[in-house]
C-alpha cells in the first residue's frame, strides 16, 4: 500500500509542480478550492472564486491530466475516464420544483370550497371578541387606544382580480385595478372595524400601496363602508424600504411615539405584524401572494 503510494505521488507530484503545464496547474487549484470553503455568494458569477462553469472546466482538465499521469494514457484517451470522474465530483442537479398548475388549482379550491373565507371569519371572530373585552378594560390616563388595519387581503378583498389574473402579478394590470377601485369589503374584517369605531377608538390603515394610489384606495374605501379612520399611511413617493416589514414597523413605531397603545394589528402578511408596537396580532389566511 505504501509502495503504491509512492509510485502515484512520484507520478503525479512533479505534473503538478512544473509551472506552465495548463492541466497541472489547474490540478492544484482544483484540490485547493476543494478545501476551502467558499467565502464569497456562489450565486454570483463575477465573485473571487470564479464561476461554477469555470471550475467544472479546471475539473476537467485536472482529471484528465490526473488520470493520464497516472494510467500513462496519452491525454486525449484519458477523456473518458475523466468525464466519468467529474460527473462523480460534480454537485447533484437540483430537483425539479413542483408544478404550478396543480398548486394554482389548489388555490382555486381554497377560495370555492369556501374555506378561505371560513379562516378569515376564524380571525375575525377572535380578533372582534378580544377587541370587545380590551375596549372595555379603557385607556390608562394619557393613553389613547388605537387598532391598525392593513388594507389588502385584510380590509378589502381583491380576490376578483387575483382569480382573472390567474394568481399572476402584473404590476400595470395591478395599478389598473387599484385605480378603478372595485376592491369589496371583507365583511368579517368589516364587523372588527365597525367594534373599533363605534367605540371611538382611533384607527389607523397601514398599507404597501403607494401615496400616489390614495385618491383611489380611499374612494374604494368609503364605497365599501370604510368611512371613518384617524389616517392612512402610504408607502411615501419614491419611498423603497429594504422591506415592507421595516416600513410598517417604522409607522407603527411613530404612532406609539405619539402616545398611542396599538391594541390590536390586524394583516394577511407576517411583515404586517412582525418587530412588536402592538399587543395583539391576528393574522389572516393569504396563500395567493408575499410581500416581506
Ligand atoms: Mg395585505
């Protein structure tokens, strides 16, 4: 075992160890970036370690040139064992993600079975009966009460839209829609509005839309039977958060800065609702789109 040990080192080390021979050379750095983690994105074609096709291209030579160090092949009948050995060395192929088709009709069976709107009428329910008792314990001195809504797939439906648009999302035909404001009320999420406003508690919409949709958004709105809120805050012009989560943590941190106690966040996305400044979250089914 030794011995053979010997033979292959005193055949292979001096193929590596002579500058300018392209397949010795690619062989060392081969087996060098084979042990060292990668430090930089590997998604990113132009980082320090070099493409994945360039390196698929070193593995190849080194191979060849390894193998006919080796078998004392000449180089060009060292290709098909070298093709065999970098098909082993080479990462597996990723799996095929799951087809859409089937996911989309999912959905489809999600909204007609009417389970969709049962999970959203569970929330609300929950959301209405806690509200209930939280109005009813009041406000400290100085502390005024105040509930956020989200505005999309939380008080206003665009269902119609998301089903004509096949679950797509187009950015022209979504500015489309907001601009006719024909969005329906979540009538559910409706009844926790009405609890907040018959008790005069402040409320407050937070949305992703932008400054430049607020004629349409509030239009729609009142349309509806929204027609009563403290403010609705827009994602301001020219405003691009590194997250909508950060963006509506931001404004819900103003507002308590302004002394109010956010009893309740009411949203279909977890960046609704995640990083705190309200005391309860309830939080609606949405399995047609994600803003993070
Ligand atoms: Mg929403």
């Amino acid at each position: 075992m030794l011995g053979l040990w010997f033979e292959l080192r005193g055949k292979i080390l001096p193929a590596w160890k002579r500058p300018g021979r392209r397949g010795s050379a690619s062989a060392a750095r081969v087996i060098t970036s084979r042990a060292e983690p990668r430090a930089a994105n590997p998604g990113n074609p132009s980082d320090g370690g070099g493409s994945s096709a360039a390196n698929a291209a070193l593995s190849f030579r080194a191979g060849a040139a390894l193998i006919a160090a080796m078998s004392k092949l000449p180089l060009r009948l060292a290709l098909v064992p070298a093709l065999l050995w970098l098909a082993a060395a080479s990462p597996l192929p990723a799996l095929e993600p799951s087809n859409l088709y089937p996911h989309k009709q999912e959905l489809r069976a999600y909204v007609e079975s009417g389970e969709y709107a049962r999970s959203v009428a569970d929330v609300a329910l929950s959301a209405n009966k806690y509200l209930v008792k939280r109005i009813h314990r009041g406000a400290k001195p100085g502390q005024k009460l105040a509930v956020v809504f989200d505005i999309d797939e939380t008080a206003l439906s665009n269902l119609p839209h998301i089903l004509a648009d096949d679950f797509g999302y187009i950015p022209r035909l979504w500015d489309a829609w907001v601009a006719e404001g024909q969005a329906r009320a979540i009538v559910p999420i409706q009844t926790v509005y009405e609890t907040a406003v018959r008790a005069k508690v402040d409320v407050f919409f937070i949305t992703g839309r932008s400054e430049a949709q607020r004629a349409a958004t509030e239009r729609n709105l009142r349309e509806v039977g929204y027609d009563t809120w403290t403010r609705i805050i827009y994602l301001p012009p020219g405003d691009t958060p590194p997250t909508m989560a950060r963006f509506k943590t931001e404004a819900r941190k103003r507002l308590t800065a302004e002394g109010y106690v956010i009893i309740a966040n009411i949203g279909d996305q977890a960046s609704d609702l995640v990083n705190g400044y309200a005391d309860r979250t309830f939080k609606l089914p949405n399995p047609f789109y994600l803003a993070k």
